[in-house]
C-alpha cells in the first residue's frame, strides 16, 4: 500500500507554493454531484451527452478548464447551475462572471454547446460581487485532495457561517491543480490560488484582514498572470497590504531569456481613484531554492521544480 502523501513532502521541505496559479483563459464550472472518478467526467452522474462534450470544449478551448462543483447546502431541485469565467480585458481585476440555470445535468450540453459556437446562452441575474471560492476534494484524483481537501471543505463552511461574510458561497470542485499543497482553494472571480491553508489564513483571505505575510506560505498566485509575473505581484501584495486586492493591473515581459530564467517585467496597477502606478523588476531562476520532489501521490520519480527571485523592484514613472 503506498503510504507517501506529496503534501507532506511539499510541507517537510517548505515549499514556497507562489507562482503555482494556473493561469486559464476561461473556467466553465458544473454543478454535478460527486462522487467523482479519477477523470471526472467518467462519473456516474454524468449523462453521455455531456460526456462526449468533453473534447469538443478543449478543441474549443484549449486554455481553459471544466471543473464540476458541488454543494449540498447549495443544492436545489430542478436546478443544475453552469458557472462561466473569462478574463476581464485591459486593466483586469481577475474574470466576468456569467451565471445559468438549467433543469438538470441532461440540459447542460446543449447549452455550452451553444457557448462554445459563440451564440448567447442569457444567464441568471445574479449578486456580481459574490464570490465563488472552490475547495478542491477530488480525492480519487489525489489522495492528498481527500486526506485535507475534505475536511477543509467543511472547516471553511464553518467558518465563512460563523464570520457572517455576505456573498461568499463555498464549493466542494474537481481537480484544478496544486495537489500537493493541499487543502488548496481557488478564489473566482479573482481569479486567485491558495493552498496549505488552515483556518485563520482562510479567515485572513475572507475579510483582507491579518498579518498580509501570511500569504508568504499559502498564495500560489494570480491566474491571470504568467508564473514569472506571479512571483512578482506577490511582492507588490507586500508593498501595498490588503488594498492590493481592490486594484486592477496589466503586464507586460519587457525582456525573457529563451528559457525563461530571466524574465524583466512590468506590472501597472489602476488604483479604485483612476490613478496608474507601474513596476519593473527582474525575476530570475533561483538555483539555490530549486527542489525535487515528487510531483503527486501516485508518482515515482522526483522532478525539479524551479523557484524564482524578484530583485532590482522599483517604480517607475
């Protein structure tokens, strides 16, 4: 019996989780019931037709992801919810949001069907502002996943209850990467990773309150950025405390190596008020915080994964 979590090992070695965020062009999530099999989309609860859209989405949209979620508490008769986010073009603050209600998971095809031909499917009128915060426990994709997806799935129910915090509805998804710094969350519509979390880094990232270095250990980052790029926003989180999450940024590589060890970038932000404020830094490999591990819980072989430093940040004008 294999006895090897790659959590644990993330945790033993500290593993710096930032610039983990996969970076997606649109997320299409689905309300589906687990439990969900190793490939979700071989699930019992999911009828052919949707089965079969499977390849036809990712022809369509290559950069995107189909993740199913599920919430009991959430969960309504007659109701199968379909969750669509696109990034926000220019100064973005992470991704629109469009919400439709459909009877069942039959009825589900025919509608991103629709989507991906590029008709109008509508949507539900819906709280813009609320936020969709999924809790990966897709345990039969990663045992790590099921050891502290799940009950960080309930932890976080709790806490969001006990905190009062409006428009905040929490969901049990299907793998959307970072296994091994589980428990791992994805915040839409931001748009933001985290993992390794506990209960009061959770109640930091609710209220954008605490210590803002707590981010040091959970944030994997920004995933409408490039990795390079990630590492550096987290810098400016630093610089900027919490009133960071309120801003809208661009960027863009002044210069990259062919390998992308070095990578000088720049990041403007719009501040709520209008005002532009814009960086540049270099963000380079750091050989010396390079690790091998190994990647997920069914793996055999360590891989190197690189770790990056920002230095020479500054202002400019």
């Amino acid at each position: 019996m294999n006895h090897f979590f790659c959590a644990d090992e993330s945790r033993q070695v500290n593993e710096d989780p930032i610039g983990s965020g996969c970076r997606r062009q649109c997320y299409v999530l689905i309300e589906c019931p687990p439990p969900w099999m190793t490939h979700e989309f071989d699930s019992k609860a999911v009828p052919e037709n949707l089965r079969s859209l499977e390849a036809e989405f990712y022809e369509v949209e290559p950069d995107g992801i189909l993740l199913f979620i599920y919430s009991e508490e959430l969960r309504q008769n007659y109701l199968t919810r379909i969750l669509i986010f696109r990034p926000m073009m220019g100064y973005s603050g992470g991704y629109t949001k469009q919400e439709i209600h459909v009877s069942s998971l039959e009825d589900v095809a025919n509608v991103l069907k629709d989507w991906l031909a590029g008709k109008d499917i509508g949507g539900t009128d819906i709280n813009p502002h609320t936020r969709d915060i999924l809790v990966c426990t897709h345990g039969t994709h990663d045992k790590c996943c099921a050891k502290y997806g799940i009950p960080f799935y309930r932890q976080a129910k709790k806490i969001v209850a006990d905190l009062a915090v409006e428009s905040v509805r929490i969901w049990q998804s299907s793998h959307f990467s970072g296994h091994r710094f589980a428990p791992t969350i994805l915040d839409l519509s931001q748009g933001r990773y985290y993992g390794k979390l506990d209960s009061q880094s959770l109640t930091n990232i609710l209220t954008y309150t605490g210590d803002i270095h707590c981010l040091k250990s959970i944030y994997r980052g920004w995933g409408i950025l490039p990795f390079p790029a990630q590492v550096m926003e987290r810098e400016l989180i630093f610089r900027h405390g919490w009133q960071w999450f309120n801003y809208k940024v661009s960027c863009c590589f002044i210069e990259q190596s062919e390998d992308e060890c070095f990578n000088y970038i720049e990041i403007s932000t719009m501040l709520p008020n209008g005002d532009i404020k814009t960086y540049q830094a270099d963000v380079v490999e750091d050989e010396s915080k390079s690790l091998y591990l190994i990647g997920d819980c069914n793996g055999t072989e360590a891989e190197r994964i690189s770790k990056y430093t920002v230095s020479n940040l500054i202002r400019v004008k």
